[in-house]
C-alpha cells in the first residue's frame, strides 16, 4: 500500500495531547513500525473484521501483558533474553487465541528460531492455538516455513499457517464488496 491508497491513521504527540493521552504512552505503539508495517496490519486487520472474526489490535497487543511473551535465542553476544509480542491476533473458537505475525522482511535466522521456539511452546502448552504468518516476499515465507519445519510445528497444519499480503487484500476487496452488495439487495417480501 502506498500513501493515498487508503484510510490509515497514525498517531502524533500533539494528536495525543489533544485527544487526552499521555503522548509517550500512545505512541509508544506506533513509533517503531514501519509506514509499509503500519498499512500491512490495517490491511489484516479490514481482513479479519470483514470475515466477522473477534481479532485483536496493535494497540491492544502493546496494552495487554499477557501478550508480552519471553523469547531466548542465541547470537554473536551469546544468550539474547528479551520479550516478543505479536503484531495482532485472532479469537478463533473453540480452538483458542492465535498469534499473527505481519512479517514483511527477513530476521535473523537465530532471532527468527527463536520465535519459532518460544510459539511451538506456546502452542505445546495450548497457551495459543497456532500463529499465522502474512508475508510479502516468498523468500521470508520460505525461509519461515523451513525454520518452522525444523523447529516443530507442521508448517501445513494449523499451529503454523502462512497468508500472503496479496491475498489478504483480495479476500479484504472481496468480503467488502460483498457486504456492500448485501447491504444494497431488498429483503424478499413475505
């Protein structure tokens, strides 16, 4: 998506202060993502809201501790203790809570085992029910699924299920022109 393409908002520190929120506060949620970032999670976000889902945002992903979860990787400094969330997630039920990850370049390959860890025992402990990848590029999508396969969640199973951006546009464009039409059509007369 490019600018003038759609409706995006994103928040300023005077945006904020005249809305009533602590400026650092509010755009602690949107200060490291990427303008391309910003529009592949709204394009998700339209794609799960237009398919009827119970979803979560970036916003509350970042307001919800419970969604702060503890990875540990290794790399060139040694053993990496940090905290990860998803980008957004998704009620799906009765399966449970699924992580999205809106992963539009390559991480590291230590950085991205990692993850791949910290959700296979997520998953194990049905913590989360699966994590779903969007992807841009086929090559981050490959290199996901193979790291995946290694790691343990069958990358054909629904712990670990892939989307690309292309489609979730397609099927946003399609659900929306679906609803217009439905919204236009008389009800049959009794």
């Amino acid at each position: 998506m490019r600018r003038g393409d759609g409706s995006l908002i994103a928040i300023t520190r005077q945006g904020a202060q005249y809305a009533g929120y602590e400026p650092s506060r509010a755009l602690q949620s949107v200060a490291p993502a990427t303008w391309a970032h910003i529009c592949a999670c709204a394009w998700t976000s339209g794609w799960l809201e237009l398919r009827g889902r119970m979803w979560i945002s970036e916003r509350g992903i970042v307001e919800d501790d419970w969604w702060r979860f503890k990875l540990t990787y290794q790399d060139h400094r040694g053993t990496v203790r940090s905290s990860h969330r998803p980008d957004l997630a998704v009620e799906l039920r009765p399966s449970g809570d699924v992580a999205i990850e809106v992963e539009l370049r390559r991480k590291t390959l230590r950085r991205l085992t990692g993850i791949l860890q910290m959700y296979d025992a997520l998953i194990e402990d049905e913590v989360l029910a699966g994590v779903i990848y969007i992807t841009t590029d086929p090559d981050v999508e490959e290199l996901v699924r193979r790291v995946g396969a290694y790691i343990g969640p069958d990358p054909d199973g629904p712990r670990l299920s892939f989307r690309t951006m292309q489609l979730v546009i397609q099927q946003t464009h399609d659900a929306a022109a679906a609803a217009a039409v439905a919204r236009t059509t008389p009800a049959p007369a009794s």
